[in-house]
C-alpha cells in the first residue's frame, strides 16, 4: 500500500462533496472542486465536457503511450437518512452510491504521480457527470470527443462494493455488468362505472394477465443459459375513487441481460404477448422499450493486468475472480470504444460509519450509505501501481 502524504485533506474534501450532492449534468460545484483540486496539482486542466466533465492531463517522459481513468462525480435523487456532520445539505439529492469516494480516491492517485511520477507517457484522469439514472455521461463524454481529445490506448475504472470484504479487490473478465433497458406497457381500454363492467372495456384485468405472461419470457423463450431478468417495479391504474373502471393502465420496470440478442428477443416478445392480449380482454397495448446502457464487457487481457496489480497492491488471497451482476454502469459505453476493465472494490458491512448513520444497511442506493473513507489509500495505490506498471 502507497502511504499517501495528503489523506486527511482527501477525506475532508470527500466528506465536503458529500454534504454537497449534484445529480446528472449538474454537477457545477463538484467539477469546480475537482479542477481546482487538479489545477493546485499543476495538472493540467480541462472543463465543459458534455456540460460538467473534467480531464486532467498530467505528461511524463518521452513516450506516446497513454491510459486513462475514470471516476464519476454525480450523486441520486434520493434522500439521506445518516444525521452525521457530512449528510447531504441537499434536500432530495445524495450521494447514495459513492461517486464521492471515487472522485477523491482519483484526486489522491492524481496528486501522488504529480508529485512522485514514476511513469513514461501520459494519464488523463477522466472525472464523468451523470452515471446516475439514465443519464449517460459516459456515453455523453464520447459524443464531444473524449478519446479524440485524449487518445489513450485503455481506459480502467472503480466502483465500490458494499458486501465484499472491505479492501478487496473483485473481477472477471467478460460480461461484468448487465445491460440495463426501460419498460412501459400501457393498456388502454373503455372506462365507466364499477358497478356496471359489462358496459366497459377495462384495462386493469388484462394489465393484470399481461404481467403474468410476461415472465415465460425469461422461462420460455430464453435459453436456461442465458441469464436474464424482467422486474415490474410500477403500476399505475385508475384514481383516488373506487367505483370508477379506468380507461386507461400501465405497469412498467426494468430489465437486464448480458447478451444484445436476449434484449433483443424480450422486446419483441413483449409485444407480442401483450397486443393480444389485451384485444382478447377488448382493449389495445402499447409497448415502449428503452435501451439505456449497454453490458459492461471487461477486456481479457487488460483484466488479466488489473489482477496482477491488484495482487501487488493488497495480496493474493484479497484479490478475487467474482461472477457478473446484475446491476448496470454506464462505463460499459467506454469499454465499447477501447478495451479497458472495471473493477469492485470491497466496501465491507457498514461497520466504518459515524455515529448518526441511519438505521438501513450500508447498501448501495440506500438512505444510510455512506462511502468508506478507508478505501481511499486502497483505491488510489491501485491508480498510481497501475499507471505506473502500464507506462513503465
């Protein structure tokens, strides 16, 4: 481990990131605390990338090779329930997943190799907007020119992991992380009064029938092999009476997949299941389907290097080949442009946090997260060992 000279001041600007949260592309506050953070550095400094990114640039050597990491800076739409001294002073905003942690651990590795370099070539450090909900910066960033700007020949990120052991690293090679995809189905039928139905064409059974059907999908249509997942996360049908059959109903959620070709089978079976069976019930459906993020796909070769200086920095027996998940990350849109891999770095139980937390677990997305600051020197040890073994 890499003794950083610089901790305290990392945690405290951390904890101040934290206490200030900003969601996609607004992230104003947080961009001008990590340029001027970069600038103190003598890093050179670039701002105004898809709104609010930031690159720094820092040059070594005579070398042409280039690498480059990333962290993302946004923060939920979500509110806090910790009471600490650094909860979100942000009504309805919080950084509910960690973005803090992984900006400041890339600020840490930042100003190490600035001041003790050991490396020949060039680092951008890429600081992302809106990972958050859809927004897509990562994909964003690509669209104004990020790899033309600062070509690098890999690209390599963090994300913390609530669960794993606390300090340990965690990989595959291959599909990591699951596509992530958006679903509406709406029905639309004949409205009219409750105690007469046989006058009405009503949505709400065949909503009902749709949401059955819609699961043989995954036991049906799909491979066993192929893993996939369809969750209906909301429903919405008629108003704040009882005696009123709606016109209209929708139900909605989320579904993963690794594979483009299973997303691909979903949507069209969606809608063919749903289209008749609503007109079975008298009604008519409508199938909207988003295709958000795509499946984070590590690079064999790079992650095969990652877990060589994973083993350097905390050991073997905390460095671990780990089976993909279900959750998605949109830096799998960079991974699509230049190999790279994106790695778990284990976050422990929750036991870190202050008093004051809230009473939920230390999960991802939830109201009583909180980042753990002794990841820090972890996190960034592994930053400046892998820049530089790579630009050795």
């Amino acid at each position: 481990m890499i003794e950083l000279g610089n901790l305290e001041e990392i945690v405290a600007l951390r904890r101040d990131l934290h206490a200030h949260p900003e969601t996609a592309y607004e992230e104003v506050r947080t961009a001008k605390v990590v340029a001027d953070y970069l600038a103190d550095c003598g890093i050179e400094v670039h701002t105004g990338i898809a709104k609010t990114g930031v690159v720094g640039v820092l040059r070594r050597g005579t070398s042409d090779k280039a690498i480059m990491l990333r962290a993302d800076m946004d923060a939920l739409p979500m509110s806090e329930d910790n009471r600490f001294e650094h909860r979100s002073r942000v009504p309805g905003k919080m950084h509910g997943c960690g973005h803090d942690g992984h900006t400041a651990m890339l600020l840490a590795a930042a100003r190490h190799l600035k001041v003790a370099g050991g490396f020949d070539g060039t680092v951008y450090f890429v600081f992302q907007p809106a990972e958050e909900n859809g927004g897509a910066g990562a994909r964003a960033m690509m669209e104004a020119g990020l790899f033309e700007r600062f070509p690098a020949e890999a690209i390599f990120g963090i994300h913390n992991w609530p669960g794993m052991p606390a300090g340990s690293f965690n990989v595959c090679a291959g599909p990591m992380m699951a596509a992530a995809n958006a679903f509406k189905i709406t029905v639309n039928g004949r409205g009219g009064h409750a105690a007469a139905p046989q006058d009405c064409a009503d949505p709400v059974p065949a909503l009902f029938a749709i949401g059955t059907a819609i699961q043989t999908i995954l036991t049906r249509n799909k491979r066993p092999l192929d893993a996939a997942v369809i969750s209906i996360t909301q429903v919405q049908a008629g108003g704040s009476v009882t005696n009123v059959i709606p016109g209209t109903c929708w139900l909605g959620g989320s579904i993963r997949a690794y594979s483009a070709e299973v997303v691909d089978l979903i949507e069209r079976r969606l809608n063919e299941i749903a289209a008749p069976i609503a007109a079975a019930h008298g009604c008519e459906a409508d199938v909207y389907f988003e295709r958000r993020y795509p499946a984070l796909v590590n690079s064999r070769a790079e992650t095969e290097f990652c877990l060589d200086v994973m083993r350097d920095v905390v050991g073997a027996s905390n460095t671990h080949i780990v089976e993909p998940v279900m959750a998605s990350e949109d830096f799998a849109f960079f991974l699509q442009g230049k190999p790279g891999c994106y790695v778990f770095l284990g976050a422990g139980e929750g036991g870190h946090r202050h008093a004051g937390h809230g009473l939920g677990p230390c999960a991802l997305h939830n109201g009583s997260y909180d980042f753990n600051d002794n990841l820090i020197p972890v996190g960034a040890s592994y930053w400046i060992r892998l820049v530089q073994r790579y630009l050795a």
